[in-house]
C-alpha cells in the first residue's frame, strides 16, 4: 500500500497535467494536431503504439549495467529530483522545489558545487530555477520564471551573465544551441483571432528572432513546465494536451513526430475535459485512455516516449540499431527504482530515489516483491541491501 502510494505520488509531481486543466479556464478545446503551415519544412513522422499490448521489459540480454555511483550530497541537503543532465564528467541535478538549486557532482558522484541560490542580487534566484540546459561549452543556462531571466553559469559555478527575458514572457525555455533559446509562452487569455506568438526563437540578447507557432494555431495556451528535453544537438518539445513531439536540430525543427494510440488518446476521446466545461468538483474519468505525453528524448541510438496511460507511468523505447521496441511499465526487468531518465548516445542514465529503495525494502516480504528482486541485476540488488548508498545514478548500455 505505501508503494502504490509513493508510486502516485510522483506520478503527481512529475506529470501535473490536473492543475494545467484548471488552469485552462479561458480555453477552447485544444486540438492534438499542429498545424502544418505554422512550422519550418519539416519531416512529419508516425508512429503507433498500442497502450494495451505492453511488451516485456528490456531483459539482461538487451542491456548492461556499467556502473552505479553513490552521490556523495552535502551536509543536510535533501532533495526532489526535477530534472538529470549528464554531460561530459559532470552530473547536473535540479531540485526545483525543495532546495531550488542545481547540485553538480562529478561522474564517481562526488559532490562539486551549486549553482546559485536564492536572493535579490541580479545573479540569484528571485523565484526558483525551473529548467536548465547545459550548452557546448558546458556553460549551464538556468531559467529563473520568478524573475523573468536566464542566468548563465560558467564551469566553475560562477555566474557569467544574466539575460532578461521579460519581453517575451516565457513560461518554459529550451536551449536549441548556445546562441538561441526557444520560449514556450504564457497567455492567461489567449485569442485564437490574434498572432500572439506562443513559441517562438530567441538569441542571446533576449531579442525575439522568429516565430514558429502563434495562439491562432492548435497549439498550447496554459503551458506546463519542463517541456524541452535535450540530448545532444537535438531538443525536444511537447505542447501540452498535444500527442505530437516537434524535435529541433540545430536551429530548425527537424521533424514532427505524431504518436497514433489507437484512438485511446484523450483529447481525440474526451475533448471536454481540456476545457472550461469540466468543473473542479468533477472527477476525470482517463480509464483506459492515454492522457498526456510526458517526455520525449532521443538520440543517434535511442528513442524514448514517457507517457502515462489508465493513471500509470508508460515507457515506449526504440533501439535504433536493431529495431527493437518495448512497450512497458519499466525499462528493464525485476524492480526498476528509477524516478528520472537521460539518455546519453545508447546509455540510460537514471536517477534512483531513496524514498522508493526505502518503500521496495518495507515490502520485501511479499510474494510480488520477492519474484520481482529474483529477477533484479545483481547491481541494483546492492542498492537494496544497502551496499550502495542512495541516492545514485546508474548508467545502463542497451546493445
């Protein structure tokens, strides 16, 4: 019971598309297509899944497990993992609610540094850092909405520049390269007549450079946080209540990838509920429906969908190299502890939770949980055991 509640839980932190539906008390229903005149020339790519049939998970033939690292945190900082960037030989961690920082460790997971703190100094966070990318030179660019700025941090942790972002109002940022960003905009009271741009490129200046979807289109209009995922030199978005992915490389969008899920998806099935019509005392029947993508990553290797279907997290995840796909509740078979992936090239690299170890050990008699740990790697059995402390970072090679 405890671990169905933690599982719950986090599925409430990290996908909460239920405050965004209240949010959109001025909306129109939200079409899941994007219209195609709105966008660069593109490659629109379609994929379909099937909720219902859910392959096994990846088993021990179709994966290594390199290493797990211990993060050595410093003195009584417990935090809530948002978001995992592993670049180069550091590991960037965003605790955007508890201790709203980033904690940067190196890659045995020995703690380094911070980068910035809260305050009123042009440096600092007037609100809380919500996103962060790092770029090519591994300058970390970290949004502040509270404060309507870009604060961008050299190696060392010290802050270099700091870039004001209020004249476009951003909700949510993704760094396309290290000399433009792309803003997902807020509207509290769009007009689908206007042109008021709701994602659009700007440079490093703050300038507004170009426009690649407007209010007018079936796009989003209350956006949600973090909805830019980068891995390499390809950044991935996806518009709330949208069952497409737009994937830019470079400073253009590559493709528009549309996910088919059999006519299960919730806009194609309830609309209503994306709307002002569904009031805050009515309950929201998703049973057997898909109702919301949550992140999109991808690399050279890998392709990964996280979506959540019938109030559960899904993992869609595509081997390149071989074709193979998995369709499933976890990643990899036995008891998979993970609360965040990154994909780096053909490696998983995932976040595992001491909350969730500690919720897997109280249930360490159950029939259910003894099967499951029977089928564990060896590797993740000593986090359990306590031989590896939480929390880590594993990293996972798919061959």
């Amino acid at each position: 019971m405890k671990l169905n509640q933690i599982l719950l839980n986090k599925l409430a932190r990290h996908f909460t598309i239920c405050s965004v539906f209240l949010l959109i008390i001025f909306c129109e229903a939200c079409s899941s297509a994007v219209e195609e005149d709105a966008l660069d020339s593109h490659e629109d790519v379609f994929i379909k899944i099937d909720p219902e049939r859910q392959t096994n998970p990846l088993n021990n033939s179709q994966y290594s497990i390199d290493s797990v690292r211990s993060l050595s945190m410093p003195a009584n900082k417990i935090f809530q993992i948002s978001k995992l960037i592993v670049k180069d030989n550091r590991i960037y961690i965003l605790d955007s609610e508890i201790a709203r920082t980033i904690f940067v460790f190196d890659t045995t997971g020995r703690y380094l540094y911070k980068l910035g703190e809260r305050g009123r100094a042009l440096s600092e966070y007037i609100g809380r850092p919500v996103d962060f990318f790092v770029d090519k030179h591994n300058d970390v660019h970290v949004f502040d909405r509270g404060g309507q700025k870009i604060i961008v941090f050299k190696k060392d942790g010290n802050p270099t520049r700091v870039i004001g972002t209020s004249s476009s109002f951003p909700y949510t940022f993704g760094l396309i390269d290290h000399n433009n960003y792309a803003y997902c905009v807020q509207c509290p009271n769009p007009d689908k007549k206007n042109n008021t741009p709701a994602l659009l490129i700007s440079d490093i200046t703050g300038e507004n450079t170009k426009n690649i979807l407007y209010l007018r289109n079936t796009y989003t209009y209350i956006p949600s946080e973090r909805m830019f995922f980068k891995n390499g030199d390809r950044l991935s978005h996806i518009p709330i209540m949208s069952d497409s992915v737009l994937v830019f490389k470079n400073d253009s969008i590559e493709k528009v990838i549309h996910f088919d899920f059999k006519g299960k998806f919730l806009t194609k099935v309830k609309p209503e509920l994306a709307t002002a019509n569904v009031t805050s005392g009515q309950k929201w029947d998703v049973k057997g429906l898909v109702w919301g993508l949550i992140k999109y990553q991808e690399t050279d290797s890998l392709s990964m969908l996280e979506y959540t279907y019938d109030r559960s997290f899904m993992f869609w995840l595509k081997n390149k190299k071989n074709g193979e796909i998995i369709n499933a509740r976890s990643i990899i078979d036995g008891i998979c502890p993970f609360t965040y992936y990154y994909l780096r090239g053909n490696q998983i690299v995932a976040f595992i939770d001491e909350e969730f170890v500690k919720a897997i050990r109280a249930n360490a008699g159950s029939e259910i949980t003894k099967k499951q740990l029977s089928e564990t790697s060896p590797q993740i059995k000593d986090v359990f055991e306590g031989k590896i402390l939480t929390p880590a970072i594993i990293y996972i090679s798919i061959r």
